[in-house]
C-alpha cells in the first residue's frame, strides 16, 4: 500500500483517486511516488507541479531528514528513476499537457508527451497555485475544468495499461479555496490584473472537487502543547480521508502524526515523523 510518509510508515486506503488538501508536509506527494513505484518494479508515477522552484525551495523549507539520509539509496533512487516530472505554469498549458500525453501506438511521436508505457499513478500538484496570476478571474469551473482533464487522461492512459492509472491530487489551499459560479461579463478599466473582483456569492471548491473522487483527504494542525523528547519546533497533524459517496464519517480513516525538528545529531535541523 502508498503512503505520504516515510517508510514503515501508517498507509492511505487502496485508491483509484485522492484529493489531498490542508497543510500536509511538501515531501507527502514525493513519498506517495516512491511507496507507490516500490510496491511493483513495473510501477511508474508522472508528478505534475506548477513550479518547479516552488516545488523545491518547499522541499528544501521543510527539510525531509528521511530523504536526507535514505533519498540516495538504490532502492530510493531506482524508484524515483520511474517518475517523470512536468512543470505546466499556466492551467492552459496543463490542459494542453494532460490532453497530449499518450502511450506510443506507432504513429504520433512527442518527445515530451509520448510514454513507452502508461504510468501507474499520475500526480497533480498545488493546481489552485495555477489560477492566481490569470489576466481573467478564475471560477469555480476554472478549477473543476483541470479536474475534469486529469480524470480524462487517467481514462485514456488506462486503456492501453494492464492495470487502471491511479489518479492523487495534492493542493495545500484547496480547503480553503472560494471561487464565484460566474465572472463579471466584462472587464473594468483600470482594474489591477484587468479584471474586477467578483462581487457574487463564492462557493468552497473543495466541497465540489471531492464529488469526483473517491477518496478526499484533508489535513489540520492540531491543538498540542506536548513535544516529543529530542525535538523542537514540531507540530501535531492529523488525516482524515472520507468517502465522499458515503452517508456518514463510519468508514473514516483518522491518521495523527507529530512533525518534530532533529536538535542534535548529523540531520539536526531536519524534519521528522512520529505516530501517534
């Protein structure tokens, strides 16, 4: 089973499709390819992030202490060999990106989009971070538009897979995330970014993502004044990953972790788990 924490480690469900929202540690998604790509030497995860130097200067922030002192390991580095990395700055360049990627059939060719193979797991990372810098504000279908284009490339890329492409998305402001049903017919003259605000009502685009999925995650801090022995500056986090179809919260999965810092040693500084 894939989980977004180092190994041993508690594990998510088994999953066709995850959203992941709240203030969940940068390297989870990392985590959740390597766990995933070590289960099957066949596996192979495509990660797909809006920045590529946001991406890293989180990670370095964070400062992972597991992937300081195992990420150059064999096992590590032969599992991560299997993820391909792509860095879409805008949601038209994502689009564009999702629609193109296709397994090799013997006749279209792309050095970028076309795989010898169909992954296994497809990544999608912080998509709320694509619609801040747009000339036009975004909507609520502006977010559920990429949704629905990843989800069709899972359908697609799993049609010529043995095993169907499991479909996870990371996004650390999704739960937080309102967006207006419909955006002022036109613009206003002198408006900052060349829009004008919304003035409707903004409905939580969580609420809406979730529907599509069939698990949803999100992440809280928890309220602790208790550290663990030998750290500072931790935290206490808590999962809880729900079914959207169901009723009710019985068939909830709660995972509580403290994030701790390292204060001595070869990794002091770094960031690691304990479970709780």
């Amino acid at each position: 089973m894939a989980t977004i924490f180092p190994s041993p480690a508690p594990e998510l469900p088994q999953f066709h499709t995850v959203v992941l929202c709240g203030p969940y540690h940068a390297s989870a998604p990392i985590h959740l390819m390597l766990s995933h790509n070590w289960r099957d030497p066949r596996s192979k995860a495509i990660f797909i992030s809006p920045s590529r130097p946001t991406f890293l200067a989180n990670l370095a922030k964070f400062d992972d202490e597991w992937l300081k002192s195992r990420g150059g390991d064999g096992r590590t580095m032969g599992a991560a060999a299997r993820i391909d990395n792509y860095y879409p700055p805008t949601p038209t360049h994502l689009a564009l990106l999702l629609n193109m990627l296709h397994v090799y059939e013997g006749t279209l060719h792309h050095p970028k989009t076309t795989l010898p193979e169909a992954p296994t797991l497809l990544v999608l990372h912080e998509l709320s971070a694509l619609l801040k810098p747009l000339s036009l504000e975004p909507t609520l279908a502006s977010y559920l538009t990429l949704i629905m284009h990843a989800l069709t490339t899972v359908k697609s890329l799993s049609a010529a897979a043995t095993v169907p492409v499991a479909l996870a998305v990371f996004d650390s402001g999704l739960d937080a995330l309102k967006l207006p049903i419909l955006r002022p017919v036109s613009p206003a003259e002198g408006e900052p970014g060349g829009f004008r605000p919304s003035t409707g009502r903004r409905e939580p685009v969580a609420f809406f993502v979730e529907k599509y999925f069939e698990w949803s995650a999100r992440v809280e801090a928890v309220e602790d004044t208790e550290m663990t022995p030998g750290s500072a500056g931790g935290g206490r986090m808590r999962m809880v990953l729900h079914r959207p179809q169901d009723e009710d919260s019985a068939g909830d999965v709660t995972m509580e972790w403290m994030v701790a810092t390292r204060v001595a040693g070869p990794h002091a500084g770094a960031r690691y788990f304990a479970w709780t």
